[in-house]
C-alpha cells in the first residue's frame, strides 16, 4: 500500500491549535497536567488500592538465606542462578544462609564471551562490516547480560566457590567502565582480524594466533579489575550449632561435585512467547548467542503460559526454587516490590488507552525479556495462584527486605521463561524436547539477555 504524501502528511499550525483547544477545553487536564508535573507520572498514576491486595503471604514458602545485591551490574542471571543451587549447600552443611562468588563466574564469563566474540568474527570475515550480522555481534561483544544455560557452561567447566574466596570488587560491582574498556579492546581486535584477512591475507592459523595474544590481554584486563581466579582453597565454615569444618584444598570443580552435586542437564527452559512465528510445543534455539564455545546452546521449549506456572508450582512444592526471566520494568515498583498490571492506571491518568497483547509487546519491540529472578513462594486459592513470591538480588532496601511480590495477571502478561526439572515435565513436552530446534535470528526478541539493574 502506497500513502498519498499531502498537506496532510505535515503537522501544520492549525492541527496544534485544534489539540491545544482540545486539551484546554477539559478543566481535568489542567489538574492531572500539575499533578504530573510536580509528581511524576506513575505517583499519579498508582492504584492505591493494589498495595491492599497484593500482601506478604503466601500458602507456600521455601526458606532462603540471606538477600543478594548486584549493585550496578547487570549480573541478575548469575545472581538468581546460583540463588537456586545455594540451597544444597546449606542444607548439605546446615547454615542458616550462603553465598556463592558470583564474581568468579563473572571473571569466566566474561573472558568465555570474548573468545566467542572472536570466534564469531573469524567466522563472518566474508560479511561486510555494515551487514546486520556483523553490527549485531559489534553492539554488545561482553555484556553483563546471560541466560540459564551460559550459566551451566560456566559451571560445568570452572565449578563453583565460596563467596569469600573471590569476593566482590570496586569493577564487579560497578561493571560499566570495565565494560566499556573490554569492548573498545574487543572492537580494536575484530577490526585487526579483519584487515588481516582483507588486506594482508593471513591464513586461519595466523589469524588464530593473533586472537590469543588478543585472550592474553583480555586476561590482564580482567585480572586487574577482578582478582586472579582460585585454583585451589580451603572451605572452612560454622554450622547452625557452631561447630567448625575446614575441608582443605579444594579446586573449584571439587567443591561444586561434593557440596552441590546436581546435574545442570536435568533442567530446561521454558518459554512463553506467543507470537505467530513461533509454534508452540517446538524447540528453538538462537544463532550466536553464547558464551563458551563448544559448550551448551541455548535451547527453548514454547508453550503456553500456564504451563509455566504450573510447573513453577509443582518445584515450588518440592522445596526448590525456580529461576524466571521476565520484564522487570513494566508496572512495577521498586519501593513497594508490588509486580501487578493494574499497578499504575496510565490510561486515566493520561487519557490515552495502551492495548497492546503480549504477543504484540514482542512484535513491535515494547518489551523482552531483562531481568532474571528467583521464585520462592506462591499463594495458592482453591488450587490456583493469585499471587507469587520473587526473591530479587538488588540488596535488601528494596522491596520488601529484597522479596518481591508478583500478581498472577503480571505473570500472564511479563514473565518469558522458567527453568524446571526436565523429568517434572508431562511426557508430551519431554518428546517436544528431543526436536531439532529452530534457529532464531540473534535479533529476535527470545535472544535478549538478562542484565537489568
């Protein structure tokens, strides 16, 4: 369909003056326009009666320990992750709480997802730089961001380690300038790899080789801002009766069989994205999105949303949390924690409807999937949930000392993905599994990470 272009295709005086005499005409607009102004909108716009509702309790709880905090980076996949696994280590030791070092999965993360970037460039060296491709693996080389199963790479191949033998750093906790740094670094080496190739016609080997002097630099950065990784420690600790245990000399890999002990293959994602491209009950994965190469791709399994839901209750119930992927910044508070679609009434307090669906939030770019979170409770009513409890890891000012509280209709409407234990699954999806995946664009929006913060 072609558009006629005419006078009417410009904004012309008499069109503001009509929607000035418009807005003008109705006295309310004049009170909700100082209301906003001084307020903010969404103060305006917030359903007090909402905060009544969605209250602290819940039919079923699992006991935590104690809250997280990212701080400013957007390390929320590898924070819920390991949430999820602390649990096996304090009961195996019996502690009230633990914490993982979520900065020594960072430390391989990153340096993992600057080979891979490497990798991807030697592998489009025929693409021209302007291509999609090619600006899409140059937007973003070493982001904070992951998904669930970056993190089982991660832990298959380096394990896991107490939180105080690689603690935080000024840089883990304030990833942006490392970042920053790690990707001019990067950019430079896709552009020197490429005119290798281009100008000098260097062989595969050569182009090979350049790339670990590259991985040597990349190491020294990440040393610098991180702290070097352990190779071996003690795990030394006090039980809940104060008793004293020192396993000694432990490699992280050793620590990780003996104190956690679970096979990460026993999980799978799945998915809610109903839009028209992606069939339900099939499997799909996406292209370059990875980060340790020869590892674990990205799988999906699509299904509807209460399928999710009811297996997140079904683990619930069975003691053991549930790491989710949602759109943290739709209707949500942080003061309050509340997580509710009827949180904010933007179409009275604007007087404009918003009545785009879930699928058509995906379509047209209005929303994916950004954060990653951790569900520990639900409230159930006659068997079905109305509300569920999130555990969230940006420290205990916010929310309700760190807790969240979701509206099952936030649920319906913002929450993309749950990983569950593959054998809770009825037999029909544990079929749909074994399908060949479908290979999404790296653009799509099932290929976004987690990393808000």
């Amino acid at each position: 369909m072609t558009v006629e272009l005419g006078k009417k295709h410009i904004i012309s005086q008499e069109m503001i003056e009509r929607f000035s005499k418009d807005f003008r005409g109705d006295p309310m607009n004049r009170i909700l326009m100082n209301a906003i102004k001084k307020n903010g909108v969404q103060a305006v716009a917030m359903n007090q009666d909402v905060p009544v509702a969605m209250q602290y309790t819940f039919s079923h709880e699992i006991k935590t320990g104690e809250i997280t905090n990212q701080k400013q980076s957007g390390r929320c996949w590898l924070f819920a992750a390991l949430n999820t696994l602390r649990q096996h280590v304090m009961r195996h030791c019996d502690l009230e709480s633990f914490e993982f070092s979520q900065n020594y999965l960072m430390f391989w993360d990153k340096f993992e997802k600057s080979n891979y970037f490497l990798e991807n460039i030697l592998e489009t060296l025929d693409e021209e730089t302007d291509s999609r491709l090619v600006a899409w693996l140059l937007m973003a080389p070493v982001n904070d961001g992951g998904q669930w199963d970056m993190f089982v790479n991660l832990v298959e191949k380096y394990g896991l380690v107490p939180k105080y033998v690689m603690p935080e750093t000024f840089q883990s906790s304030q990833s942006r300038a490392m970042n920053q740094l790690l990707t001019a670094k990067l950019r430079e080496d896709a552009a020197k790899l490429r005119a290798q190739y281009h100008k000098y016609k260097r062989s595969e080997a050569e182009l090979r080789e350049q790339k670990a002097a590259m991985l040597q630099e990349i190491y020294r950065i990440l040393c610098l801002c991180l702290g070097e990784p352990p190779v071996r420690f003690d795990f030394e600790y006090r039980d809940k009766a104060q008793k004293f245990h020192r396993d000694p000399d432990l490699t992280p890999q050793e620590f990780y069989q003996k104190y956690v002990n679970v096979d990460l293959h026993e999980y799978v994602s799945l998915i809610n994205a109903p839009t028209s491209d992606k069939p339900f009950y099939r499997t799909y994965t996406v292209k370059y999105l990875g980060n340790v190469k020869g590892g674990k791709d990205v799988l999906y399994l699509n299904v509807e949303v209460d399928v999710l839901k009811a297996l997140a209750i079904k683990q619930l119930q069975n003691e053991e949390p549930v790491w989710f992927g949602c759109d943290v910044g739709k209707m949500m508070d942080r003061e309050t924690g509340i997580m509710d679609t009827a949180l904010f009434d933007y179409a009275t307090a604007l007087g404009v409807p918003f009545h785009l669906t879930k699928a058509e939030r995906l379509e047209y770019g209005d929303s994916l999937m950004t954060h990653a979170m951790v569900f520990t409770g639900v409230n159930l009513v006659d068997g079905k949930p109305n509300r569920w409890k999130v555990e969230n890891s940006w420290g205990k000012d916010i929310g309700n000392r760190g807790f969240f509280v979701m509206s099952d209709a936030w649920f319906d409407q913002f929450v993309y993905q749950v990983v569950v234990k593959k054998n809770d699954l009825p037999e029909h999806l544990q079929t749909a599994l074994q399908q060949k995946p479908i290979e999404l664009q790296p653009w799509d929006p099932m290929g976004s990470l987690a990393l808000a913060y």
